[in-house]
C-alpha cells in the first residue's frame, strides 16, 4: 500500500528471499562499525517503525487509538534502529534508578548530511548515546554516523561530535525530550544528568541489548512480550 494507510508495510528481502530486519540484519558490519535500519528519514513526520510483533517484522506506521502517529513536527535526523538489539523490561538499570528496557531495538540517531532512504540499510559509526527515560522506561539513543558522509573520518567519540557539529547532541536532546509536549504529555527526561556518554560506554549499551537479543531469540529468555521471532 501507499503512505499513509494502516496497512502499508515495506518488507525486506535478500536473494528472492524475505527477511526480517531485526533478526536476519546483522548487528556487526567490521572495522568497529555497526548495520544501521533507517525507519524514518531525516525532515519527515510519519512514526515508522519495524513492527516487532509481526512475521517478518516489517516497517509500519505506529497507530495510537486506531489514529496513524506522526511526530508533531519533522526530525531533523535519520532515525532508525539496530537489528539483533533488544531493550529487555525485565531488565532494571541500577545506575538509572531501576528503570528498565522499553521492550523496542535500541534507536540510532544518524547525524549526517544525507537524507537516507526508509527501510535502507547502511554502515555506521557509533559516537555516543544518551539515556532516554521515556515514561518511565529506558530508551537508549545512540548518535551515529553514516561512513558514506564526508564528515565520517573526522568523528570518532563524542568530543569530536561537539567539533565537527557543534550543539548537535543537545540539539537532539531537546528534540527528544520536548516532542510530547504539545500532545499534553510531560517532557522526556535523560539519565546521567543529561550527558552524552562517550564511545566507549555507547558499545557497551550496545554489547548489552546485542545480548539480551541472543538470550531472548534462543529461548534462554522467555518471550513474555508477543514479539515475533521470525
């Protein structure tokens, strides 16, 4: 179907065959890089996302009281996912107050120049990440960069970020934390007093939800949230 209807679905396919992004993507692409889903592309509105609850885990609009979702104003990045990633909300942080996983992939927010093309799949190099806390539950945002940008080979941490875009990360904070206002609904708040944690810590979050995927996919850890595994 065509945008936007409630049952438009872009599926995915490889060798004439039909995969799930979520579970068939790769995370790890080499040289520290990750494999980044773009599910809405940067200056748009329509909430897509990769239906984790269907067969084949397509992309689709989200639907909030039968009602097609889109952001109140544009985003101003490419925003997407990382396949084999899984928030787990049987999983408390304790350096976040015991918040836990919102039960989604992790997000990436792609700074670069280009907009990219939704359901595209692309190389990205993890800079930074904050933590979300979205209705009580955590939301990990990893700031990244296609390796296609000409900036790619400039940034590598988020000092460099702060460099080569400055104001960018607080830009993307503010973002997200003030997107449910004009809905009537309370701002986001962001662990770790705000901060942008570094390379470094974003690989270990990502490490982490790679895990609890593993654990959930194999069956180590009960699949309790109807999410389609196949």
């Amino acid at each position: 179907g065509q945008l936007p209807i409630t049952d438009y679905r872009i599926f995915f396919n490889s060798a004439g065959k039909r995969v799930s992004p979520w579970h068939e993507i790769p995370l790890y692409a080499g040289d520290g890089q990750l494999h980044f889903i773009c599910e809405i592309p940067k200056e748009t509105s329509a909430k897509m996302e990769v239906a984790t609850d269907e067969v084949g885990t397509p992309i689709k609009q989200d639907i909030k009281k039968g009602k097609l979702r889109f952001y109140p104003y544009n985003i101003n990045w490419n925003y997407g996912l990382l396949p084999q990633t899984w928030e787990d909300p049987a999983h408390k942080n304790a350096e976040l107050d015991g918040v836990a996983g919102d039960n989604d992939p992790v997000d990436v927010v792609e700074i670069g120049s280009a907009t990219l093309s939704m359901g595209g799949v692309y190389k990205v190099k993890p800079l930074g990440v904050l933590a979300m806390i979205d209705d009580g539950e955590l939301d990990w945002k990893v700031i990244a960069i296609n390796m296609d940008d000409p900036k790619a080979k400039l940034v590598n941490d988020v000092a460099d970020v702060e460099k080569e875009f400055p104001g960018e990360i607080q830009k993307i904070l503010e973002w997200f934390r003030d997107y449910k206002i004009p809905d009537g609904k309370p701002a986001n708040k962001f662990g770790y007093d705000n901060e942008c944690k570094n390379h470094a810590f974003t690989m270990h979050v990502v490490k982490e939800t790679h895990e609890a995927y593993v654990s959930l996919k194999s069956g180590l850890r009960a699949n309790d949230e109807e999410l389609s595994l196949i």
